[in-house]
C-alpha cells in the first residue's frame, strides 16, 4: 500500500482519498492511523501541486494552486467571461488556475498554441463531451484529441462545409426563415422571448441541413422532445466536471453510476429524450452518458435507413448531407455506419447553440444600440430599393451589405459563442510564453471572451459595442483585428461548421431588418447569460412591429 500511495503522491486529493479508501478494511481498528495519514498525505499532495516546478512562480488564487477543486467550483457560478478577466486583471497575462493549469490573455500567445503548425494538442477536459454509440465512446471531430485521428475524421466531409457547398443548402433555411417570419407577424405588438425562437429557428435548420427533416419547434411552439433543455443539462455537467477530468470515469462516464443515478426518482431526467436514444443502450442513458448528451442518435439512424430503403427509388436531387454522404459512397469513398452517424449527430449537437448565441448577440446589440439599428436597416432598405436583394435574401447578397457584416462580426467579438479556455497540452519540448518556462504536460489556455476584450489589438474602447472600427480603419488594423478573433475557435481546430452558422445569420438578420421594427420589451434593463462552456443568453425579450413592405421583397 505505501509504495502504491508514494507513486501516486503527484495524483489529485480525491485520487489519494480513493486509495486510502480501498485498504480502510484491511486496517482493522487503526481508525485513527488511517486519519492522521490521510490528513498528511492529502498536505503533501497540495504542497507538492503547490510547488510544483515551473508553475510555482505563475500568480493566481491561492486555492487554485492548492486543489484542483477550486476550477469546478468556481464555473459552477456560471459566470466563466467575467471571471477570467477579473482573473487577468488581477494577476497579469499568465494566471495559474488549478496545480496543473494556466491561463493566458497575451494575444501573442494564440498562434504558437493554437496555429496550423502546432503541436499542442487538446486537453482531456474534452473527454466529459463525447457522446456513446454501441457501448462506446465516440469522439467527434470536436472531442477527437489526436490530430492525426482528427484529420482522418475530418478528410472526408470537409468539402461539404466549404462555402460553396454551403451555398446549396440555402433554400433548407429559407423554408424556416418563412416559418419565423409568419410567427413575428402573429406576434406583432405583443412580448417574444426572441433568444428562445432564435434556438428553435437553428434547430429547425441544422435538421433540415443535415437530412432533409425539420424538428418542428417553431411550429408546434415548443422544445420538440425536451432536446435543447437535455442538451442544456448535458452541457453543464460537461463544462463543470470537464475541469477535473479525473472524475468523469467516476461520474456520468461509468456506465454503473449512470445506471444507478438515472434509476432514482429524484434525479430529473428529460423523458421524451428516451426516443433519441439509440436501440443498444438502455433508456437510463438517454440523457447523460459518458458525461454528455446522447443527442439524436436514433433520429440520425431511423432517417439512414429510411433513406437506404428507397436507394433505388428517385430520391432527386438533394443537397442535404446525408444525401451527399451517401452519394460519395457511391463513388468509393466508403464511411463506417458509425462515422457516419458520428458526423451527422455532431451536427445536431454542435449546430444549434453556437448559431442561436451569435444570432441572439446580433440582435441584442442591435436593438441596444439604435443608431446601428437604424444604420443597418437601412443599409438593407438602400440595397432592396435598387434590386439587389431577392425576396429571401442569398447569402452572397448580404455579403454585399458591408455595414451589417461589421454588425455580425462586432457582436461575436463582444460576445463569443464558447467563452471558456480552450485548453491544450504544453509539448515534449516544453515552452516559454509570458516569461515563464512551462514545462510538458502543462495545460495551457486561452478564453475568447477574454482575447477579444484585448485593447492593444481592438482599441481602448474594446468593451464597447462599435462596428464601425472594422470600417473606420486601415486595412493592416482590419488584418490584425481578424488574426485575433476566436469566434469559431482557432488554427486547424476551428470550428468545421463555421459556415452553416455564418450562412444562417447572414440570410435570417437583413430579412428580419427588412420587415420588421424590433424593441427590447423586457422588464428587466438586461439579458441574463448563463455560460458552461457556451455562454448562453436568457431573457431577450423583445417586441415585433411590421413595417412596409417593398414591392420586391413581397
């Protein structure tokens, strides 16, 4: 037992308890030995993490150099941006934040850790993220942490998230652009939770992107099967848990105490979700399993086999992605069904939150902020009264409205989807950034909410909400602004839907500027954000006014 506990003295707290723990029986009556042991061993692991070289000189709370415990707790409060910053503010461009974790807001920093050439490669902390097919984990393009496996997974489907692959998906937008158009006129002069039909809205699209088949939120007005508020859940846990990795195995990532804690009647379960879950697993698992959602699995399963029974029969032409996957089987390019489900579910997982926050800031700031309200419709009402604009605007047309792309680009730099580090591995060879050595192993990262806050890359008045400075400027100032933006991540782990996002919001915000006057009609003087790794918006309560229709948008 004592050479088990010496090897393991560099383990987390909860890890040496565990140990301790397994030989108590086997202790008979030396209660207190084991007590005054454990308490010892437990001070040697935090003076040990406390201490530990190359980090011991990296300001930070005190707790955080003590326990990794202190990570968890704190983004527990849901407040994750402003405690970041308040973090940097504090201690510098370099903070410790766990025994084995820094942060950094050094915008230097971004490419030697995130860029092509890289060799940092991703933490375990994503590991709380992937979803379980057969019995097993199944890691996405997302969660995948070995680059080779990375490109492998992403070689045969990254032509189908090119732009101009995008672009033949817009008429599946269109069709629930129409449906949120229809409702805003039913609701013209009442209060609309607008951050709430902007995430049905993506929802509705990344299903019908994805395989041709609407969810129907907007329509039946309702979270169809309880999805979005399991994917909610499912992200909490993973965003917490994720800060101690060590416990996941322990938690919702074994199979045992995920049977056991979805089995008591006091742990809320979504139920509809049951459905979504794929035949091979138990309906305990349909809404956690191995630490995330199980999203659409069977939904993703069911529209393969409906569409391989009528493989012979026309199907037309269609550009949705399970169309196309098959398609290029096909050619002889083969996908295991797993990849292929791995690759259509990752959609419905990545896809709706991420463009319902960009779309929820995009409005926000604008109807905040009138006079680019009012700057914007009419840069939109200029272009529609020359006959530019289609009566469902196309994508390459809102690219020809260059003050409402500064809009969209200036709201998720004031507001970014992910706003939690994204943590990697220090390599082999160690590094030295902010004049400190840090040694391999070492996790290090990097929090969008924080970076684009910089006011040596985006000006003093960084915290304000201003398109106008990716106008007003020079072009070098423009590039340098561009090179720091982590909207969608960073270097060859960016985001591979970026695209879908980018094409929904350019085509759904014009049309709404187009028809609509929009208010905020909350009671309250702000929106509420909640962030588990997504920094969710609650409360964007606004108030739709029609206004004249022109004639080439009727």
């Amino acid at each position: 037992m004592s050479e088990t506990l010496v090897e393991n003295l560099d383990m987390e707290p909860a890890a040496i308890m565990s140990i301790l723990t397994e030989y108590t029986d086997q202790l008979n009556g030396f209660k207190g030995l084991i007590i005054l042991t454990l308490s010892i061993l437990i001070s040697m692991s935090y003076l040990t993490a406390a201490l530990k070289p190359g980090l011991r000189s990296i300001p930070g709370p005190i707790m955080a150099r003590l326990t990794y415990l202190y990570r968890p707790f704190r983004i527990a409060k849901g407040d994750a941006p402003n405690f970041y910053m308040s973090l940097h503010e504090k201690y510098g461009p370099i903070v410790r934040t766990s025994p084995n974790t820094v942060d950094i807001s050094d915008p230097a920093a971004l490419p030697i850790i995130y860029g092509i050439s890289s060799k940092f490669v991703k933490s375990t902390f994503y590991n709380a993220f992937s979803p379980v097919f057969e019995g097993e984990t199944m890691p996405s393009m997302f969660t995948i942490r070995d680059p080779v496996a990375h490109q492998a997974l992403r070689r045969p489907v990254a032509q189908k998230f090119s732009m101009s692959s995008i672009k033949s998906l817009e008429p599946f937008a269109d069709e629930c652009t129409s449906i949120f158009l229809d409702a805003m006129k039913d609701f013209q002069g009442q209060k609309v939770d607008l951050g709430v039909w902007l995430q049905w809205y993506a929802f509705d699209v990344i299903g019908a992107i994805t395989f041709q088949r609407r969810f129907g939120f907007m329509e039946k007005r309702e979270d169809v099967m309880g999805m979005i508020g399991g994917l909610e859940l499912g992200l909490k846990y993973a965003g917490i848990v994720g800060q101690v990795p060590a416990l996941h195995p322990w938690l919702m990532g074994n199979s045992w105490v995920a049977k056991l804690l979805t089995a008591q009647p006091f742990v809320e379960i979504a139920d509809p979700l049951r459905t979504m879950v794929n035949v091979s697993h138990p309906p305990c698992f349909s809404l956690i399993y191995s630490g995330v959602i199980l999203m659409e699995i069977q939904i993703t399963q069911e529209c393969i086999d409906d569409y391989d029974k009528t493989r012979d029969k026309s199907h037309g032409h269609r550009p949705d992605f399970l169309a196309w996957l098959r398609s290029e089987e096909s050619k002889g390019k083969q996908l295991s069904n797993r990849d292929m489900i791995n690759h259509l579910s990752n959609n419905l997982l990545a896809g709706s939150d991420t463009t319902a926050i960009s779309l929820r800031a995009i409005l926000y700031f604008l109807v905040r902020n009138k006079s680019a309200y009012k700057r914007a419709q009419q840069e939109v009402d200029m272009a529609d009264g020359h006959g530019k604009l289609s009566p469902m605007i196309t994508y390459g047309e809102c690219l020809e409205l260059p003050y409402l792309q500064a809009v969209m680009k200036e709201a998720m730099r004031c507001h970014p989807g992910v706003s939690f580090p994204l943590e990697r591995v220090v390599p082999e060879e160690g590094i030295d950034l902010c004049g400190v050595h840090l040694k391999a192993g070492t996790i290090v990262g990097m929090n969008a909410a924080v970076i684009h806050r910089d006011r040596t890359v985006f000006g003093d008045d960084a915290d304000e909400f201003r398109p106008e400075r990716w106008i007003n400027c020079s072009e070098e100032q423009v590039k340098l602004m561009n090179r720091h933006l982590m909207t969608f991540g960073y270097g060859s782990r960016s985001c591979i839907g970026k695209n879908i996002s980018i094409m929904e919001m350019g085509k759904l915000i014009p049309q709404l500027l187009r028809h609509f006057e929009i208010e905020w009609a909350s009671d309250e003087s702000e929106w509420r954000v909640e962030t588990f790794w997504f920094a969710k918006q609650n409360g964007l309560i606004c108030r739709f006014r029609p206004r004249g229709v022109s004639p080439s948008s009727s």
